[in-house]
C-alpha cells in the first residue's frame, strides 16, 4: 500500500542518493535533516518576502516578514491591500525606501497582468526569470529564490548568491579573487548535482548558516 509517508521518504531518497555521488557534497548533507521542496500559493507574497530578504541573513529577514504579515493582523494580504498600504507604513518595518517601493512594484505587476499562481506554475525556468524581471527591482537572483522555495522547482543553480558562492569556494578550496573562473567551476561542479541542484544549494546554504563542521 502506497502512504504519504512512503512518497515523501522515495522522494527525499531519490535525491539525496544522486547528490550522495558527491563525496565532499556528502558530507555535508550528512550533517543536516533531509529536505523536501513544497509548492506554494500566492507567489506574489513570497515574492514580495524575497525582496525583502536581499542581502539580509535568514534570521533578520524572517522578522522583517513578520512584521509585514503583522500589519495584516497575520493574515495573508491581498495584491490590492498591499498596494493599498501607505508607504510610511511599510517602511516603519524596517524596509528601506527602495525594498518599499520593489514591493509596490510587484503587487501593481501582478494586479495588472492579472497574473494567478497557475500561470506562473504552467512558465518554465527560463520564461519565469524572464517576466518576472520586468519587474523594477526583481532580478534573477530573486526570481530563483521563487522558482526554488516556492514554486518548488527541483534544478535551479543560484550561481549568483553570495551565501553559495563562499559554499562552495570553502567546500572545495576555491580560489574565491577571480570571480570569473570561480563561477566557471560552480558550473562544472553543479552539472553534476543535476536534476537536484536546488536542494545541493540547501544544503550548502544550511552548512554556511549554521556554521557546522564537516
């Protein structure tokens, strides 16, 4: 009999038993619980949450969530209610002027394009970082946090990050001054992570953030 519980241990297997061909990878995935991708709704919320994690740790950008979502009485907000929020209030958060106004962004974006999670859900990788970066102040990089955590897409590489370029720099002993041929080898490296580079980020992510040892 097939349970719910045995799909989400096949599917926690399946990708651990590719990464676990990475022996340095390995490792470090040994020190951390396994992790399963989850698909969510409201993709503009999170979208907005990614904006205002740039260039914060975790920690500090799980409270500047909170208080967002407290505005609201810690009910998810509309695209129009956000828009409909004064300025000064969202930035009494602790959002800068410019995080306040890529937020505004988002939500005019969606409401004018009558964007509904299906439709993001239905664009692949490529079409996604594409749209979604017509947005003033949504970037790639921010577009693959939504694609990784919320759209639960199993193979994006955020060459880009800061967090995963030190990473992998420590994990391997890579030079980190030219930055150039330190992304020409995350790429070779992370071919072969593929069809699970997402969760190798992760990992790498949640080895840096909680400093442990291998």
């Amino acid at each position: 009999m097939i349970t719910i519980e045995g799909i989400v241990l096949y599917l926690k297997m399946e990708h651990l038993l590719h990464l676990y061909k990475d022996k340095k990878l390995k490792k470090i995935i040994g020190l951390q619980e396994p992790y399963v991708l989850v698909s969510r709704k409201n993709v503009y919320l999170y979208l907005c949450s990614s904006i205002m994690s740039q260039q914060l740790n975790t920690k500090v950008a799980a409270v500047i969530f909170e208080r967002f979502l407290n505005l609201y009485k810690n009910k998810k907000p509309s695209v129009q209610q956000i828009i409909d929020t004064p300025f000064e209030t969202l930035r009494s958060i602790g959002l800068s002027n410019a995080k306040t106004q890529y937020v505004q962004n988002v939500c005019k974006f969606f409401l004018a394009e009558k964007i509904t999670d299906t439709t993001l859900h239905k664009m692949s990788n490529e079409e996604l970082i594409k749209y979604l970066s017509q947005i003033k102040g949504v970037g790639q990089w921010t577009v693959e946090m939504i694609l990784m955590f919320t759209l639960g897409r199993e193979d994006v590489f955020a060459i880009d990050d800061l967090g995963i370029q030190q990473s992998i720099a420590k994990l391997y002993q890579l030079n980190v001054t030219d930055k150039k041929a330190l992304k020409e080898k995350m790429i070779l490296l992370s071919a072969k992570w593929s069809p699970y580079r997402t969760y190798a980020c992760r990992y790498l992510w949640g080895w840096k953030d909680n400093e442990l040892k291998v």
